[in-house]
C-alpha cells in the first residue's frame, strides 16, 4: 500500500536502518543512524518531515522503509502517450511536491511559472522536460531540495529522460499568485 498522499499526524517512528535525510530549513544533508525515534509530522506527495531530537529532517519517498512505510508505487504512462498526457502527468507530479514546513504543494503555492515539453533530438521517443520555478523566500535553505524533489519526480514519468529544473526569481514570489485553496488553507487571503 502506498503512504498516504497528505497527513498532519504525529506518528512515532522509529528508524529500522540508517537513513539518508535533509535538514529542514537548513537544507543540509544528513545521515539519520538505525534506531533512532522521531515522530511524523508530515507526510505529503510520498515524501516525509520527521521530528528527531529537536530538529525537522525530510526523508525522500525512495527511503520509506527506513521508516516502515512502503516507497510511492512506479508511474504508468500508454506507450503511445501523447504530448498532452505527459504534460498532464507533469502537473500531477508536480503537485505531489511539498516544502517540508508547509502543507501545501508547490503548484497550489504558485511556485511553478511554466512548464514546457520537448522531444530529445537524438532519440524522439524520449522527453525533456523544462520547468522554471521560484521560492516563496530567495534564501530558503529548502530550494536545492525542492528543485532535486521536482526533478526526481519528473524523471519518473516513463519516457521522461530529463527534467530541467531553473529556479527564477522574476517576478518574485507574492501570495497573490497561491491558489484560492492554498490562500483559505493558510489563511492569506
């Protein structure tokens, strides 16, 4: 069974082996050592925050099972998908993409300023995928890991050879640009 998609619960954990993690807001990474217990304190887009020892780590999907949760399941896309299902499983990717500190994924942030496909020159049945993006602070310590979340998880979709991830920061970043959802849920309005 797959891990839930959103849950703001505090479930115990502890870590059944030693764990790749990212220091939340810091960015740095990390090694979280077998045996160590923390507490789930979000566990969104197949990726999760925990609580250990005072401090917030992100632990990437692929790393479920140190925790005892079962990794995201694989992509399925139609061999002959079209350019426009791609593009649709882009979005879809794209919103299982979450900073660490806030419930809410980087599309309803408005965070995402384009997204385009192409076709690889040298082999056209495999895609490129272009996305520009901004952070919602120039110097959150969380952008490399957001970027490398939105590439890991674009380059999942079958036939996507490579994500090309730029950050911008023009125009900058304004909660105008949220979606109504995302306003409501944070209380921006």
């Amino acid at each position: 069974m797959a891990p839930p998609m959103y849950s703001r619960s505090s479930e115990p954990v502890r870590f059944e082996r030693d764990c790749a993690a990212v220091l939340v807001p810091q960015g740095e990474a990390v090694t979280l050592p077998a045996g160590s217990v923390g507490y789930i304190t979000q566990a969104l887009g197949g990726s999760f925050t925990v609580f250990v020892e005072g401090n917030l780590f992100r632990i990437a999907g692929r790393d479920a099972d140190a925790i005892g949760k079962e990794p995201p399941e694989p992509l399925e896309l139609a061999e002959d998908a079209s350019d426009e299902a791609v593009e649709k499983l882009v979005w879809q990717q794209l919103r299982t993409c979450f900073d660490p500190e806030i419930p809410i994924n980087v599309v309803d942030l408005g965070l995402v300023y384009s997204v385009e496909i192409d076709h690889r020159e040298d082999d056209a049945s495999q895609r490129v995928v272009r996305v520009e993006m901004t952070l919602t602070a120039p110097g959150c310590g969380m952008g490399d890991v957001l970027v490398a979340d939105v590439r890991d998880k674009l380059e999942l979709i079958p036939t996507v050879a490579e994500a090309d991830v730029e950050l911008v920061f023009d125009p900058p970043w304004n909660r105008t640009m949220m979606s109504e959802a995302a306003r409501l849920e944070t209380g921006m309005f």
